[in-house]
DNA sequence: TCACCTTACACCTTTGAAGGGG
DNA sequence: ACCCCTTCAAAGGTGTAAGGTG
C-alpha cells in the first residue's frame, strides 16, 4: 500500500506555483465567484477534509457557501453545483493517513444539485451570499430523492456552474462558467475516519453541539455504553489523544468565531497532520493576494457547443495516470482550471454570444441572445419537469423534455468505445473533452454527451 | 478477522405556525 | 388589516454506538 505522501512524492506534475494562486475567489471574464468561509475550509482541508454519506442523504459541513459578482444585474442566471472526483483512486484510511486502497469504483449517476433560487436575476445572486446548505450527498445509488451520489472512501471536490439562462430549460443554450476552490475538496465517508475531523465538525457545526466537550451531554457521554469494542476502543484512544493534544476549556470555538478559529488553525497547522500536506501549503499559501490571472487558473467556461475559439486541452485535468499520486494528480486536475490561456475561454460578449432556440418566456431585460450555432445542453441538464418546476437536484440519468430525440440511456455513460477520446486525452475522461469545446454539428449529437461526464466514464 | 456500512438514538438547531400587542 | 415580536412544538441535522455485511 503505497501512502498519499508516497505518491505524492512520485508525481512529476506542474510546479506547484502553478496553483499557489487558487484563491478564495477568482475572476472568469466579468464574473467572480468567492468562497466563504475560506478560513473553515481551510481548517478541515488541512487535516483532510470527510463528509458523511448516508443513505438518506446528509448534508455536507462546511457546507458550500459562496459569492457572486459581475453579473449582469437584471439577466437571469442558474447556479448548480455537480462533484467531481479528485482522481481514479478509492482510498483507506490506514492510522493515521489516507492510502491508495485501489481503483475508484464506476461513477455512480451524474447529479447535479440546483440552487433552489434559480433562475434568479444576476442582482439577486450578487447581493447576497449563495448558500447550498441544502445540497445533501447520498451513497444510495439508487436514490430518488435527487441527492448527489457519491461513492465512500472516494475523493471529490465540489464544481459550481453560473449559467445565464431564463430557465432550467433554455440552459442548454446558455454560456455557463465553472468554479472549483481547491479547498474543498473531500473524501467520502460513510463514517468518519480521522478523529480530528470529527472533533472539527463538532466544534463548528452548531447541530453537533450535543457532542462538544462542554456541552451538556457529558452525563449522556458517560453513562451510554460505558464499554466499547475493542475496534471503538481503538478510535477512542486516538480521541483522547487528539483532545489532549487540543482541546482545552474555551478551546471549542463557535461556528463564526474569527479569533478562535484562527487559534485552532494553527493548531492544526503545527501539527502537520494533513494526509494532503504538500496540498495545504500550497493552498495556505494563497492567503496572499494573487493577481487575476491566478484567479483564472481555477475556473473555465464553457461553451457548449465550444465555438472554434475555445479549443481547451484537458489532459491534465482528468488524465491522471494510475502512477500519479492521486493527491497531486488531483492538483494537477486542478490545473486544468488553470493558467492556460488557451485554456480558459475568453468570456463571450452577453449581448450576443448567446442566444435561446426556445424561450419558455420572455425576458424583461435581458439581453438578446444571438447564438452562431445552435447550443444544446441536453447534455448539459437532463431533467424531469417536476424536476425543473422545483428547482434542486438534477438527475442526468432522467430523461430531458428537451432531449425526447434521445434515449435516455446517453446518461449512463458512453463508454470509451462509444465516444473515443480525442487523442491529447484519456479515455477515462473523453467526454470531458466534448464537454469542454469540442464541436458538434448538430443538436443530436451533442445531446449525446453529459456536461458532467466526470460521471460518464 | 477486518473494513466498511447501516441503523437507532439522544441531543441539538432551525423553522414556521400561533398568539398577543401595538 | 397589518406588522412586529415572542413562544412553542415539530422537523430535521448531528455524531455515537452497536450490530450487520461481505
């Protein structure tokens, strides 16, 4: 078993200054998308940021929570969230590290989760935070309830989709621009494996209150099940250590605590814990103010169809090798988003790069769209109509009201031989590419293809 | 035996309805 | 009729512990 450090080690990727700059917030043509709550998503990244999956599906913690700006105020725009995962690995946990436990497992279903607001003008979204404290992560491949479907012990970072369009339906025509922030990259978990990631979630999520130290459930503590198996025993030992190592009366600080927050940051960072260690300092180090060609280096627009200008070349977003460190592979992956100029789509003029075959209603003030070649997003969002009518989560596996000239199945997820990738790219991720510009002549074809073809390999 | 998953549970926050007062 | 505030109960989000599964 070869550990994330290893491997890590082992990986020839670009430098790491080439993702210093991932900042809270970056710029993609006019519109910037930041974090919030950077400082929490640090804390957890740090240490190895876990989230729970359940089959009722749970919410995540952090919980994304971002900010908008650039829009145009009065167009109306969807925001939508879909996981990514980091690489092609399943990991384990192992004392105190996460290791390469073996391949990653067939993607479960493409979801895709809708904020609940969308559509919404661009002022709306702008003057005020987003919060996506509803979006729940299910490990139930067969959920119906549209929660986003992960696989446990797999990594994954959460991908946000701005996309200007009226509703769910004209998206297929619409320009959208994705964000990713390195900070938030998780593993799933069906249980939590590091003790220090479920004392963070304790001290910060104000629903886990019951479990702080000081909290009033120390008789409940003490008295239930006063002995445990010798497995319990095993993380109860690590738990005691962890507490003495950092818990002390008034240690436990509140959700918006800056001050106290900060003290357990440096906690963390003292210990050196991290499982993503060389991860975190590249990520802490974007504390500094970075310019905005950095900020670029994380987002990407897309166009679907990708007019002839957007030609990006994803090898190394998805194209991990198996000899790669997943962890750094991921990095790499990251850099995809990255600092190519190339790479990054020049953000088409609003007036009139886009364009809506079918308008479901009419635009007050939007802009016109005029489109040079037909866009279809069937592949984009594949939706039912109670689906769209209640904005939320979007199953790609559901047929689309748009997509009747296609069987449903383009969901599951062409395989290799079905779609051969481009050559630049690896067949675990060719319909990334198609995804990411290539040219499709026809409306047919491109609803053939997922947005998220993460999820289509 | 082990790693991982599922479930029930107690504790807690959040949410929204109901009621009262101005 | 409307608005604001308080109260309260229900709903639902937490991690834990124990048992289940392969």
């Amino acid at each position: 078993m070869q550990s994330i450090r290893e491997l890590k080690s082992n990986f020839s990727g670009p430098p790491p200054t080439a993702i210093t700059g991932a900042p809270d917030a970056y710029l993609q043509g006019n519109i910037r998308m930041t974090l919030e709550d950077p400082n929490l998503w640090r804390t957890f990244h740090e240490i190895g940021t876990e989230m729970i999956i359940t089959k009722p599906g749970r919410r995540m913690f952090p919980h994304c929570k971002v900010s908008l700006s650039g829009l145009i105020p009065c167009a109306k725009y969807i925001l939508l969230v879909d996981m990514v995962p980091e690489d092609a690995f399943r990991y384990k946990w192992n004392k105190d590290k996460w290791e390469v436990a073996g391949k990653a497992e067939p993607q479960p279903p493409c979801r895709t989760y809708v904020h609940p607001d969308s559509p919404a003008p661009g002022s709306h979204w702008m003057k005020q935070s987003i919060s996506f404290l509803k979006l729940k992560l299910t490990n139930n491949t067969l959920d119906q309830h549209g929660h986003i479907i992960l696989h446990s012990m797999h990594r994954y970072h959460p991908r946000f989709h701005v996309v200007q369009a009226d509703d769910l339906f004209s998206v297929r025509w619409s320009v959208f621009q994705m964000f990713t922030f390195p900070e938030t990259s998780f593993t799933a978990v069906t249980a939590y494996q590091n003790t220090k990631i479920t004392k963070l979630k304790i001290d910060h999520n104000p629903f886990a209150k019951g479990f702080r130290d000081e909290g009033t459930n120390k008789k409940r503590r003490a008295n239930k099940h006063p002995t445990c198996s010798d497995k319990r025993e095993k993380r109860t030992e690590i738990s005691n250590n962890d507490s003495k190592q950092d818990s002390s009366p008034g240690d436990c600080f509140s959700y918006d605590g800056d001050d106290q927050s900060k003290r357990k940051e440096e906690d963390v960072k003292e210990e050196r814990y991290s499982p993503w260690g060389a991860e975190r300092e590249q990520i802490m180090r974007t504390d500094s103010p970075v310019c905005v060609d950095a900020r670029d280096m994380y987002s990407n627009e897309q166009l679907v169809p990708a007019p002839a200008s957007f030609q990006a070349c994803r090898v190394q977003e998805y194209g991990k090798s198996p000899s790669s460190s997943p962890s750094s592979v991921s990095r790499s992956g990251r850099n995809s988003f990255g600092p190519r100029a190339p790479d990054v789509a020049t953000v088409p003029d609003h007036q009139s790069s886009k364009s809506r075959v079918h308008e479901a209603g009419p635009s007050h003030c939007a802009p016109q769209h005029h489109l040079p070649g037909p866009q279809d997003y069937t592949g984009v969002l594949n939706m039912t109509m109670s689906q769209a009518s209640k904005p939320g989560v979007i199953g790609h596996h559901i047929y689309s009201p748009y997509g009747s000239e296609q069987p449903l199945g383009q969901w599951g997820g062409p395989g290799p031989a079905q779609y051969p990738p481009p050559p630049h790219l690896t067949a675990d991720y060719s319909s990334q590419a198609v995804h990411h510009g290539y040219h499709h002549g026809n409306v047919a074809e491109w609803s053939q293809y997922p947005l998220f073809s993460y999820s289509c390999w």
